[in-house]
C-alpha cells in the first residue's frame, strides 16, 4: 500500500524532479521521434503490399533476425557500460570508438559466414542478396554508435530525436522510390540503411562537439570492460533468439507465404508497439543506473515505466484484435482475409509489451545474467514444437509466452522491485481489464458494417481515455504533466 501512494503522489506532484525535468523532457522529445518514426512505418509497410510479394517480406524477416541480434550487441557490452560508468577516462573514450568499429566488421564477416547454414534451413530464393545488404547496417553502426551512446550518456534526448527524424524521413523516401522502380525486398533494405546512415552522421554532427577521442585504439584500455560485457552479449543473444522464436519457427513449420503476411503484421503493430516501448526505456535506463543502490526509487521508476507504456500500448493491442477490419481495410484485397493472423499478432504484442522493460532493469543494475537464464530456459523448451501438430502451433505459442510472462512478475522480480499481487492488479491487470471492457462495449453498441468501420475504432478510443481518466487518474495525470511542462517550457522562451 506505502508503494501505491507513493506512486500516485510522485505522478501528481507538480514540483517532481523526476516528473518536469529529466523524464518528462526526455520523453517528449524520444516520443517525437520514435511515433513519427511509428507512423511513417505503418504507412510504408502498407504501402509496400502493393508493390512487394508475401516472398518479399519473407527474406526481409529471416535477414532481419540475425542482424537485429549483431546489432543488439553492438549496442550493448561496452556501450552499456559507457552509460553505467560514473567516471570515464580519455583512454576509454577512444578505446570504445576504436572497438566499435573493429566489431563492426567482425560482426559483418561473422554473419556473411552464418549464411550458408541459414539457407540450409530457409532455402528462399533471393536471400543471399538481401542478406548481404542488410549486414552492412552493422558496419554503419560501428562509426556512429559511440556518438549516439555519448548523447544519451549526457541526457540530449532533443540531438537524438533530431537524428532519428532526419534517418526516417530520408530513409523512408529512399524505401519507396526503389520500391515503386520493382526493387522488391532490396527497396526495404536499402531504406533501412539509409535511414542508419543519415541518422549516424547527424547524431555525428551534434556530439563531436562535446566528445574528443585521443590516442589510439589500445585492447589493454577497455579488457576489463570487454570481459565485464560478456555477459551483456551473452544476454542479447539468448533474448533476441527468443523474441525472434516466432519468425525462426513459423518459417520452417509453416512456410515463407505465412510468415510473409506474418512480418507485415507484426511490423505494423508489434513495431508500433516496440517504439513506444522503446522510447521510454531510453529515458528511463540512465535514470535507473544512478538509482541501482535505492530499491525503493527503482522500484517507483520501474512502475512509472511500465504504467506509460501500458496506457499507450493497450489501444494499439486491444483495439487490434477487436477491429482487424478497420486496418486491414487500408491493405489490397488479397490482405483483407487474414483477420485471424491479424488477432493472433494483437495477443502477441501483449507480451512484449509487459516483458520489454523487464531486461532495461536488469540491466542497470547490474543483474543481466538472471534475465539472460530466464530466457534460456524459455528458449530450450520450444524445442516441444518438433512434436506438435501444425493445427495447435499457434495456441501453443501464445500459452507458452503467457506462462513466461507470468512466471517473470510473480517470482523473478519480486526480490528486485517488491512485486506484488497488488501491484500486478493495478499496473498492469486493471488497465487491461479496462481496455477490453471499452472495447467490447463498441461492439456491443455499433454493429459490424462497412459504415461503422473507422467509426468504431474513434469511439473505442474516446472511451478508452473516459475510463482510463475515470479509474486511473494517476496515469491521467502524468499525462497531464507532460502537456503542462510542455506549455511552461514554451512560455519561458
């Protein structure tokens, strides 16, 4: 009960440090970024089903496995602990550039190798080419990450959201002009790496003024560090593998035509879902490092996380899998009878959605390797799939990862963040109970009609907010916070 009040009252106090300066500030400008970023990817995965084939996307998804991990752990090992590390010397400022880009390259030859035993097991036509572009965006990643990593060390929330429009914007224009001139799954990739590419080199622009490098790359600066980070590596690839279980499993037990249609959706909704997630947890990551040795605030910052995360995502999952027709609407005809793919993605992002900030956690306080365990237990139990009928792999699925997700908060969080029945019921069972009885309400009130198609999904989210202002002021407020801050701040100028 004392963690509940506390909670409610850091949400509605106006002259909260972490509410009108670091958080608040920083999620407005990652929010700026990242649901612009949401939008221009929804609309260019939509339109790229006029002009791509279910094989397409297909390779897009298998290239998109391996070199998502490659780049997860670029990101991680060192560049986690330039975040976490209270005093950084010279030496290892320039160390960490040297090392960035000589794991650039090894990461780009090591998955160039991995290549022939992926097309063992996906022998899909056009893989090799699309492999080979993807991996480059490893290598644009081993120039530009130590300036990214540096900006969000210092807490320039507005020099990384500048970056991230810029890379989307150019990006996605590159995307669709190949796609338009017949590039077919090479248009997607290249938009990635352009995207990459023009975001590096602004975030480039921006913190070469407030980091020098000096000397050369020496091994001896940053050994310790290296030896420190496997188990950040080691961590990111067992998690990756498990979030990416579904891709892996559904291309080889049901075929390239159904994880095709499968990418589609899960960039649509699970992406859109993952950038909001995302973008709290790049605000809320440094602020749980300092706060490692205080239980009681990481707990509170933990919470707060989530709770945001919640309010926006469960529109995005609940309203999903209620109304697949008013989305699927906007797709060619030949898209507009997978309704239940659609649902069955809309369950699936739940899970992501309540397990993404658990790893952010673990993380800052130093604890990666029970995260990393965890999964690899989940992980070696997917092996039962070699056994089960093709009719029951997707219920299994979703019964797998509801079991996880539970397992994680009733006994692999309760020692770090004092989680509780309690807190579960009204973090995260309360809101979601709310956003399915709004959401059935719609239903229940505006029949199933081409007329009533984008009407209902409006009125589900004006009842969302009605309900959510009514029964979780708290969130409400928080909200509220924001949008004030935001006027003052504007007023002050």
């Amino acid at each position: 009960m004392t963690l509940c009040k506390g909670y409610v009252c850091i949400f509605i106090a106006q002259k909260s440090i972490f509410i009108k300066d670091i958080f608040t500030q920083g999620l407005r400008w990652t929010f700026l970024a990242n649901i612009f970023g949401a939008g221009l990817n929804l609309v260019k995965f939509i339109l790229l089903t006029q002009f791509l084939s279910t094989q397409d996307f297909a390779l897009v998804a298998i290239s998109s496995v391996f070199v998502g991990i490659a780049s997860m752990l670029q990101e991680s090992g060192i560049n986690t602990l330039l975040i976490q590390k209270k005093i950084i010397s010279k030496e290892f400022l320039s160390a960490s550039l040297g090392w960035n880009l000589i794991f650039g390259f090894l990461l780009f030859f090591l998955l160039l190798m991995l290549f022939l035993p992926a097309h063992l097991i996906y022998p899909f036509e056009g893989l090799w080419l699309v492999w080979c572009f993807h991996s480059t965006v490893l290598l644009i990643n081993g120039l530009f990450i130590p300036y990214k990593v540096w900006s969000q060390r210092e807490l320039k929330f507005d020099q990384l959201a500048i970056s991230d429009l810029i890379g989307v914007g150019l990006g996605f224009i590159v995307c669709m002009i190949l796609a338009v001139n017949e590039f077919g799954a090479i248009a997607l990739v290249l938009g990635w790496i352009a995207q990459y590419f023009f975001a590096g080199f602004s975030i480039l622009l921006f913190a070469k003024s407030s980091i020098s490098w000096v000397g050369i790359f020496r091994f001896q600066h940053i050994k310790a560090e290296l030896i420190q980070s496997l188990d950040f590596w080691s961590e990111r690839i067992i998690s990756n593998l498990v979030g990416a279980i579904d891709v892996l499993l559904f291309g080889t037990l049901l075929g390239a035509d159904f994880l095709g249609i499968y990418e589609v959706f899960k960039r649509i909704i699970l992406r859109l879902i993952n950038i909001i997630s995302i973008s709290v947890e790049k605000v809320v990551f440094p602020l749980m490092c300092q706060a490692q040795s205080a239980p009681n605030k990481l707990g509170q910052y933990y919470w707060q996380a989530l709770s945001i995360v919640l309010f926006l995502t469960l529109p995005i999952s609940i309203g999903s899998y209620f109304f697949p027709e008013t989305i699927l609407s906007i797709f060619g005809t030949e898209w507009q009878d997978q309704e239940q793919s659609f649902q069955f993605i809309a369950i699936f992002s739940l899970f992501h959605v309540l397990l993404n900030p658990v790893d952010v956690l673990y993380a800052a306080i130093g604890k990666i390797s029970i995260w990393r365990n965890l999964n690899m237990v989940f992980l070696g139990v997917f092996f039962i799939y070699l056994f089960i009928p093709d009719d029951y792999i997707l219920s299994t699925f979703l019964l797998m990862w509801f079991l996880f997700t539970a397992y994680t908060y009733l006994f692999a969080l309760r020692q770090i963040i004092a989680c509780s029945l309690l807190a579960i019921g009204q973090y995260i069972l309360s809101p979601l109970l709310i956003s399915i009885l709004v959401a059935t309400l719609v239903k229940q009130l505006l029949p199933a009609s081409e007329n009533f198609v984008f009407l209902s999904l409006f009125l589900f989210g004006i009842l969302y907010l009605v309900f959510m202002l009514v029964f979780h002021s708290s969130i409400m407020n928080m909200v509220k916070n924001l949008v004030i801050f935001g006027e003052q701040e504007n007023g002050e100028k």
